[in-house]
C-alpha cells in the first residue's frame, strides 16, 4: 500500500504524460488505496510501478534545500539543450564571435538559477512555463534581422528518448517542428542581447517561482 495520501497526477502531466495516461494512473492509485495491489491485474500494477518510477523522490525540508541545483530536472533538461546547440554550432561555420540567440540565452537562465539556487519542484517549474513565450520573443527578434542559419531543435531530444524510453523531456520550444529557424548573433550584438535576455528572465524567475517568494538574495547584476 502506497504510504502517500494522495496521487500525483500532476506532476506526471507535467512531466509530459498524456491525459489519459495520467487518469489512468490516478484509477489505479485511487483503487490501490480502497482494495490493495494484490486486486489489480498485472498489467495495471506494471502501468503504476513504472508512473511511479518516473516521479522524483519526495524530498522535504533540508533534504530537497540541499540538492543541487545542477541536479534538479528543470536545470538538467535547460543544460541538455545548450549542450545540444553548442555542438550544432560547431558544424555550422560561423564567423569570429558570432553565436545563436538561443545558447546565449539559455546560458542566461541558467546563470539566473545558479544564483537564486529554486527548489525547482513541480511549483516553480510550472511557473517556469511563463519563460517560454519569452523565449520566443527574444529570439524573434534576432531572427528578424535576417541571419539565421538552420537547426532541428527537436533532433537532440527525439535522439535521447530514443536510447531511454524512459526519458519524458519535453521540447524546448511549444511551437511547429517545421520552424527550424535558428537566429545568429554578430560578434558586437551578443553582449547586448545577453543582457536583454538576463533582464527578462530574470524578472519573471524573481516575481513567480514560488520557492523565491521570501528570498532575501539581491537581483543578480548582468556582468
């Protein structure tokens, strides 16, 4: 019998599941907790070990204060992308000190987390959601100055799931695959945007995530 007092349908959706996937795992807890596993056929006690086996441990207090932030899901998957971008670049021929939008951008917010060190457990990671839209933005703006070069963002992660069928990443971008517009910046426009980024970011990473609510830590400077 399962010692939690109540399912975690939600945090398995905002791990990508599917809705039926995720009502389907919420039967099942729900008729664990009244009739016991022994009265669930096979098939469904494999189906909720393995949702259960995808949810992270419950930590508390101290325990989840003091994981590290370059530990947590959130953190890892952001790393996993700019990994990914970092090593296309390398192919693409760039000219002296010219990079893509996206790592420069990502390199901000990760920057912003190692400062303000979120628990980043399924509150503010929903919260988090709010960063993609100004994601976009940003990037849009760069794309329209017209050099850009083209990159699969989908590619890296498809190729991931492909190893572990257990991975439930989602995709960095919310938007067709089709787009694989991939925005360059000069040498002499990095600096800018960067701090464009920082700035953006980090106004909704302070004002929403609600592990950083009574965070005494001053904003971050963009050095």
């Amino acid at each position: 019998m399962s010692k939690e007092t109540s399912h975690r349908g939600d945090e398995l959706k905002g791990l990508g599941w599917s809705e039926i996937d995720v009502a389907r795992y919420i039967e099942l807890w729900e008729y664990r907790q009244r009739w016991g596993a022994m009265n669930l056929e096979r098939e469904d006690r494999l189906f909720l070990r393995k949702a259960e086996k995808a949810l992270p441990a419950i930590v508390s207090g101290r325990a989840a204060a003091k994981k590290p932030i370059k530990d947590k899901t959130y953190y890892r998957w952001l790393r996993f992308h700019l990994e990914a971008m970092t090593e296309a670049e390398a192919a693409m021929g760039l000219t002296e000190g010219e990079r893509g939008a996206w790592p420069v951008l990502l390199e901000a917010e990760l920057r912003l987390l190692d400062h303000y060190e979120p628990v980043l457990g399924l509150p503010d990671t929903l919260k988090a959601k709010a960063l993609s839209p100004v994601r976009e933005k940003l990037t849009a703006q760069v794309a329209a100055l017209g050099n850009t070069k083209v990159y699969d963002f989908q590619a890296p992660l498809i190729a991931l799931k492909a190893e572990d069928s257990s991975n439930r990443w989602k995709h960095l971008r919310e938007v067709d695959a089709s787009d694989r517009t991939y925005p360059l910046l000069s040498a002499d426009g990095v600096a800018g945007f960067r701090s464009e980024a920082h700035r953006d970011i980090q106004a909704v990473i302070r004002s929403t995530f609600p592990s950083l609510a009574e965070t005494d830590k001053p904003e971050l400077a963009d050095d």
